[in-house]
C-alpha cells in the first residue's frame, strides 16, 4: 500500500482504520476523506524535529493552501502551530475557524489593496513581502493606522529544484520574491530599513514543491545565510527570522521515495549552524512551511464507477463520478496517483484502462494507464489514494458540478467537516 494508513482485509479497503465503502455508502460519493491522526502525526514530525534541532523558538507553519476550510485550522490552532495564507480568503476562513491571526504569515506575489488592509486590521502577524511596491503600500496604511507590521522578505536564491515547471518557484526568474543574484534584493533591504512603520524580522524563501533532490535545502541555506551575512555587513542589521518555505515530498506512486523528515530537518540545521559559525553570525529563528507532506497521504478521494468503455485494439476507459473538478492536478501537471477498487481488493488487476471523470474535457483524466481487476464494473468503488494536498482547495464547479463533502477519520470515527455542495449552493450568487 501506498501509505501506512491504507490496508485490505477480507477484498475491502480500509483507511484510518475504517472500511471505505462504509463511507461512501453513508455520505455519497465523490467524497474526501482524510485522516485526522495522520495530519496531527505529520504536524509532529515537523514540531518535534523543529525543536531538536533548531531549538524552543522554531516555528512549523502549515501552508494552508495546500488545504483550507475551518476544521484544519482549528486542528493548527490546538497543535500550537502557526500557518501561511495567501489570501484573505484563506485569512478569513481561518479567523471564522478561531484561529490567533498572531501567527499568521500572509503570502501572495501579489497582496491587492484590500488583501494589504485586511491583513493589517486583522493584525496578521507578518506579511511575507513579495516586492518593494507592496512594502510601501504596507508602510503608508501602517502610517495611517499608526501601527507597525513585522515582515519579513521573499528573496529568490537562484535554486532550480528539478521538479514540475509549475513547481519550481526559487529561480532568479521566479514570479515570486526579489532576487538576491541581481543584487535587487539586498538593495530592496536598505530601503526597508528606512521605512518607519516595518519591523523587517527576516527573510524567506521558497524553491518549490515536491521535492525530493537530496540537497536543494542545504544549497538554499548555503545562499541564503551567505545573504543574511552580506545584509549584516551591509547595514548592520542581523536578521532574526529564517523562513525556508516548504515543498518536501510526498509518496504519490511506488517509484516515489519516502522522506525522512527528522533526517531531513536534522541535516538541514547542521548545514545552517556550520554555515552561521562560518560568517560569525547568530543562528536566526527558523521557519518551515509544510503543506503538501502534513496533508497530502492524509487524504483519499472515493468515487462511483459507472460507464466502462472498451475500445479494442486501442484503448480503455472507466468513468468515475468526479474527476478533473475535485482534483485537477493530472490535467495541470499530469500528477500521478495510486489507484485501488476498493471493494475487490482481493481480485487480480489485469485490466488496463484510463481512469477518467465526467467532464465535458478530454483531458479530464485522473489516472492513464491504471490497472483494475476485470470485473471491473458500474457501481465499484475506486479509491485515489494521497489527495489530502491540492485536491479541494483546487476544486472547482466547472460544468456546474457540485463540490463533493469532506469527511474525517479521527480515532476510526467518522464526521463531516465540509459539506457537500448542493444545487442551491450552485445558483446561491446567480442573479
Ligand atoms: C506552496 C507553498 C508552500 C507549501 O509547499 P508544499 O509543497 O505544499 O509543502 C510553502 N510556502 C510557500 C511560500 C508556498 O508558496
């Protein structure tokens, strides 16, 4: 199995310990489910790590666009763990959920005038700045409120992460941050520190997602605390805040490895330290933001299979009652997925066939070339394993298909955290 929370027993599927076609019998599909035990262990992983290695005031931050609605903020806010927004719809969702906007880092290559106020009366702990124009646009509404806001920088290290083209952010011509290479971030870092209303606390960074390369962290940091040295020589400012962003990966298929997260972060502080010892400077408080490796294998998708087509001498195809609306990502960066039929886990799989959705788009695939038994038939239960990340939040109504419920496992008991979306949820903004 692909994750240690899927197993069979008796040609059944259990995740979290619970028979899935229980579920999908109960709620309905398509459904999320997702493993209340999982996040809260993964989260864990992070925090424990975090303080092992980097000491009490390191911070895991949950990047909550992986995932967003109000139950997994509160699961945030009991775990003591802060989270990235990057937008105030996400600020706003996890302020209804009771979550302390302290600590809170608001993201966005582009914050728009409202996301900027918003932020700043909901007294959002730290913009991550994306550019010189929104740090004045930040400034003169501090000015205004008479407040000030701590922030801290995205700079762009220059790291090509080898992954997706979609996933890569920390390149020098990167849409996000301000590159160190031009020498414009270091520049960007003068005028910050005139400006009167911003606390400037440190710098972040983001390479991508992901990840699985053995030393893109260790290269990252290696240019990152060799820029916070220059800022020191520069201007005499020692930053007290290194964000490394997120991106480590997850195991999607079986040719995909499992990351250690404590090794991980183990040799990443070492790196850190040696490379602090190196230009005599204080180690900064560290940051990391998870997201896709907290959620992603603590998610599944069940859907209904109806029509099978059978196209011989070229190919196959089984429709499922969902597809590229609940997860698009095979559609955007043909992502790869596991796949089971969970109510004939014991039989054979030898039938080959594309697993496709309902959309009126040929490229509504959620997985070419699977594998099924070949009994495959109308009302089997499939199940897509790791969907926890970048599955809902990326959900969409395209041809007016309502969004399907989420439903979380914790302790083997089930419950709705989202609703599924109804036809008068469909038409609720149509005038
Ligand atoms: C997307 C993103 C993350 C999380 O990335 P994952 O691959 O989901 O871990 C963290 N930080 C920033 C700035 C991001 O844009």
């Amino acid at each position: 199995m692909i994750c240690d929370n899927i197993k069979k027993l008796n040609n059944e599927l259990y995740f979290a310990d619970v028979k899935v076609t229980d579920l999908a019998k109960k709620y309905g599909t398509p459904l999320y489910i997702m493993d209340e035990n999982k996040i809260r262990q993964k989260v864990n992983a992070y925090k424990n790590a975090l303080k092992k290695y980097f000491g009490y005031d390191a911070l895991t931050l949950y990047a909550s666009k992986a995932c967003s609605f109000k139950y997994i903020y509160k699961i945030m806010s009991e775990e003591n763990i802060g989270i990235d927004i990057v937008s105030s719809g996400e600020l706003y969702t996890a302020k209804a959920a009771g979550f302390n906007l302290a600590n809170a880092y608001f993201h966005s290559n582009n914050k728009t005038d409202f996301d900027i106020k918003y932020g700043i009366e909901n007294k959002v702990g730290y913009f991550v700045a994306d550019n010189i124009e929104e740090i004045n646009l930040i400034d003169e509404e501090c000015k205004r409120l008479n407040t000030v806001q701590k922030v801290l920088l995205r700079v762009t290290p220059g790291i090509d992460t080898h992954t997706y083209e979609a996933d890569k952010t920390g390149k020098v011509d990167s849409k996000f941050g301000t590159a160190i290479e031009t020498g414009q971030a270091i520049e960007m870092v003068g005028n910050i520190l005139k400006l009167n209303n911003i606390e400037l606390c440190g710098f972040h960074c983001h390479v991508g997602s992901q990840v699985f390369e053995e030393d893109v962290y260790e290269r990252t940091a290696v240019i990152m605390i060799k820029f916070f040295a220059d800022v020191k020589e520069k201007y005499g400012f020692e930053a007290k805040i290194f964000d490394i962003g997120g991106g480590l990966g997850v195991r999607y298929i079986d040719n995909d490895k499992t990351l250690d997260i404590d090794k991980k972060i183990k040799e990443l502080s070492e790196c850190i330290k040696s490379e602090c010892a190196k230009y005599k400077l204080s180690i900064p408080s560290f940051r990391m933001e998870p997201g896709r490796s907290i959620v992603a294998d603590a998610g599944m998708t069940l859907y209904t299979v109806g029509s099978i087509k059978i196209i011989p001498g070229y190919k196959n195809y089984v429709s499922i009652d969902g597809g590229m609306t609940d997860n698009p990502r095979y559609a955007l960066y043909r992502a790869d997925y596991t796949c089971y039929t969970a109510n004939k886990m014991d039989e054979i799989s030898d039938f080959e066939a594309d697993l496709v959705g309902r959309c009126c788009e040929s490229g509504d695939i959620i997985k070419p070339k699977a594998i099924f038994p070949k009994s495959i038939k109308r009302d089997d239960i499939i199940a897509v394993a790791t969907t926890g990340a970048y599955n809902y939040s990326m959900a969409s109504n395209y041809n007016r298909i309502p969004r399907p419920a989420i439903v979380m496992i914790k302790d083997g008991k089930d419950f709705e955290v989202v609703k599924r979306e109804s036809f008068e949820n469909l038409i609720e903004n149509d005038i």
